[in-house]
C-alpha cells in the first residue's frame, strides 16, 4: 500500500490540509487513508 504517493504533493511535501506539522498526517489525513488501508487487507485476504 503506497500512503506517500496520496499524501504528499508534486514537491514531495504533505500537501495542504492533511497534516498539522508537516509530518504526520491529521483527521483528514488518516480519512484518505483509511480506504487504502481497507482494500490492501481485502487485497490480502483474497490470496
């Protein structure tokens, strides 16, 4: 599951509205996700 490529922008920072501090992701951060999450564990319950 790649959480950097929806997390971060074209510089490679955390882009606007998902982190705090820069680093670590907020509520809306973790909202994002929470989805990817989900489909790489049916991804891996599937094998």
């Amino acid at each position: 599951m790649d959480y950097y490529a929806a997390l971060v922008d074209d510089k490679g920072m955390l882009r606007d509205g998902y982190s705090e501090d820069g680093l670590h992701p907020n509520a809306k951060g973790y909202e994002l996700l929470a989805p990817l999450a989900e489909a790489a564990i049916e991804k891996a319950l599937a094998r």
